[in-house]
C-alpha cells in the first residue's frame, strides 16, 4: 500500500512540476496561428520528424471507445451489485473506488480543457484546440490499467489472465505511440498524460489495497 501510494505522489508530483516547466521553459511561438509551447526547440524538431498523419489520428481517436467500453462495463457491474445487494454500501469497495477514481479523472481532463497549457501543433476540423495534456492518452492509461487490475482480482483463469494482459499491453502501447506520432500531439502533452494517468492509477491501488486490509482485519 506504502509503496503504491509514494510512487502515486511521486508521480502526480512530478506531472505538476512538468506542467510548470512547459509553461516557462524554451515557450516559443511555434504551433499554429502563432500559437505558443514550451519546450519549443524539442517540440518542434519532434513535430517535424513525425508529420501529421490524419489517419492514424482518426484510428486513435475511435479506438478511444474500447476504454469507454471498459468503464461502462465496470459500471453495469457495480449498478447490478446495487440493485442485487438493495445498498450502495454493500456494492465491493474497489468497484466503488474505481468510480471514485474515473470521476477524478474525468475532472482532470476538464480542467486542462478550461485552463489551456497549450494548443495542438495542428488544426482539428479548422479549430485550434487545447492539448496538453493528450486527453485520449490519459483516458486510455488510466482505463486500461484497472482492467489488468479487476481481472487479476476476480478471475481465476489463467489463460483469461494471459489475454487480458497481452491485449491491454498492446492495445495501450498501439494507442500511446499511435497518438504520440500521429502529429496531433506535441511530444511534451504525452509525456504528460503518461504522469498524470499513472499517478492518479498508484493512488488508486493503494486505496484498494488499504481498503482490503480494513476489511481483513475487520473480519478478524
């Protein structure tokens, strides 16, 4: 639990002290329209390696469903378990938790959507939109994590297991480099998805975890 919950703050605190250095650091006027982003001179030189490759823009931005798909599944289950169970105190903590969680993720989305650190390195349908940090990129590494997670606690199947963890890995390696080289991103907004998902997934964890040791030692 100690160790899920440091290497969480850890995390988060490091995605909090990037965030600040793309807003001082090397800021250049080099995105569309004039548009700024820090960490210029690497942005750009990653920007013009890649290109902009729309299909694969559009690829990502569909498969971003399968993660959708994930968190309405896991909130069927905790809706069935409080309608069985008639209380929502007896709906399994972790499920709830992991509500808890996905909220809290949600809400880190909207506010990078209200407050922009900067603005894609490319127009989307004509419109210069925010972009850091990599919305699909976070919704898809705090998604699928839990569903390595959920499986692990609750299914007993080996070769279930072995799927599960072969297409969560490759499904989320396919969508992180897949965003990271559609162009659509700068290089710094994954890097930034990528701290902020796995933060808020240790804390997560942790929460599980000690919510499992209560109850154990509650029964006890």
């Amino acid at each position: 639990m100690k160790r899920n919950l440091t290497i969480g703050i850890f995390l988060l605190i490091a995605f909090a002290l990037w965030t600040v250095l793309i807003m001082f650091v090397d800021v250049q006027a080099v995105g569309v329209n004039g548009s700024k982003v820090g960490f210029a001179t690497f942005n750009a030189w990653f920007h013009q390696l890649t290109g902009v490759h729309w299909t694969l823009y559009t690829v990502t931005d569909w498969l971003g469903l399968v993660p959708l798909a994930v968190c309405l599944c896991f909130g069927c289950l905790g809706l069935c378990q409080l309608i069985k169970r008639r209380s929502l105190f007896k709906v399994d903590a972790d499920i709830l938790l992991l509500g808890g969680y996905y909220i809290l993720a949600i809400f880190g989305y909207l506010f990078f959507e209200m407050v922009p650190i900067n603005y894609r390195p490319a127009l989307i349908n004509g419109f210069l939109e925010a972009s850091y940090p990599s919305s699909t990129t976070l919704l898809v590494l705090s998604v699928m994590p839990t569903l390595l997670f959920q499986i692990n606690r609750r299914s007993h199947n080996k070769i279930i297991k072995n799927v599960v963890i072969g297409f969560v890995l490759l499904f989320s390696a396919f969508m992180v480099i897949g965003r990271l080289i559609s162009g659509v991103h700068w290089a710094t907004d994954i890097i930034g998805s990528v701290l902020l998902s796995f933060g808020l997934f240790k804390l997560y964890q942790s929460a599980v975890t000690a919510t499992d040791m209560r109850n154990k030692n509650g029964v006890q």
